[in-house]
C-alpha cells in the first residue's frame, strides 16, 4: 500500500512539473511575440525601440557590429554559431548535426527573419519564434516559412549534468527575390 502512494505522488509531482513547463514555454512564446510585435510599432512609427535598430557590440552606428551590412555572428562579441546558404545560426556551445533546412517559399520578397529558437538537451529545437531583432520583414509568409525550418534543425546533444535542460539561440534567414 505504501508502494501505491509512493506511486501516485511520483505520478502527480511529474504531472505538475510538466504543466509548470508548459506554462513557462507558452510564457516564454507569448513575451517573444509581444517584443517583436512591439519592434515592428517602433519602426511603423518612425521610431526605434529596444528591438530594432540597435547595434549588436563594437559600433555607435545602428546595424550589427556597428555596421547596417554587419551580421550578428560577425565580431569578439559573437559566440557559438555557424551558417552558410543564406542561413546562419548562434547557440553557444553547439553545432549543427547535418545542415540547416532551407525554408520553402515561393513568393517574390526578400528580407531576413531572425527566429529565436529553444532547444533541449538532445539537441532538438523545441520553439520557433521568428521575427526577433534583426529581421528586417515581417511578412508572415516569410515568417512561416522560416518557423517551420527552424523547428527541422538539430543540435549535438549536451550529456553534462550541469548543463541547463533549455537553451536558447538563434536561426536567420536570409530570404532572396526569386
């Protein structure tokens, strides 16, 4: 009988925690989307905010680096990242395990969507918000082409006890006119 409560409050402890990681992750997607929401009113507006515009490091200039043809894994301030084809990532500590998928579109725009990623302790990409600092279209074609790529990607798996279950980084995509 003992066994049996021992049993159930396991069952219920991880029923909680679960919810609790739901919660966190629909939080973590609801504060995403509101930052890029609000990156794309200051520039709608004529203004800048803390999501758009900024330098990334080295420069006083607006754009990466300093530089508005700058990119973000460019400069001593850049860390853990690769790219190549058009798409780049960072996520420290990490690489990619194959290559990065392209993103299906077939419409005639172009721009860069910056996709802020989560990934697990085995390397899989759990959330895709894209529109974070740095894209320069908001087009939501884009957007979705870009979401759905990211969540394709895989990262080394991470075997320290110490490392956290969670990691974020980013995917960009550097979308062209066809």
């Amino acid at each position: 009988m003992k066994g049996n409560v021992l049993a159930e409050n396991r069952r219920r402890e991880e029923v909680e925690r679960q919810k609790a990681e739901e919660e966190r992750k629909r939080r973590e997607q609801q504060e995403a989307q509101m930052n890029a929401i609000k990156g794309r009113m200051g520039k709608s507006f004529g203004g800048t905010t803390g999501q758009t515009g900024e330098g990334a490091g080295e420069g006083q200039k607006s754009g990466n680096l300093g530089d508005p043809a700058g990119t973000v894994n460019a400069g001593k301030n850049a860390a853990g990242g690769g790219q190549g084809a058009g798409i780049s990532f960072s996520l420290e500590g990490r690489n990619v395990i194959g290559s990065l998928a392209k993103p299906e579109y077939n419409i005639n725009d172009y721009g860069t969507v910056v996709v802020q990623i989560t990934v697990n302790k085995e390397g899989l990409v759990t959330s895709a918000v894209p529109g974070a600092k740095g894209s320069t279209t908001m087009d939501s074609r884009l957007l979705e082409a870009a979401k759905k790529a990211a969540l394709q990607a895989r990262f080394n798996k991470i075997t320290s006890p110490e490392a956290p279950t969670y990691q974020r980084g980013t995917i960009t995509y550097h979308f062209k006119l066809m």
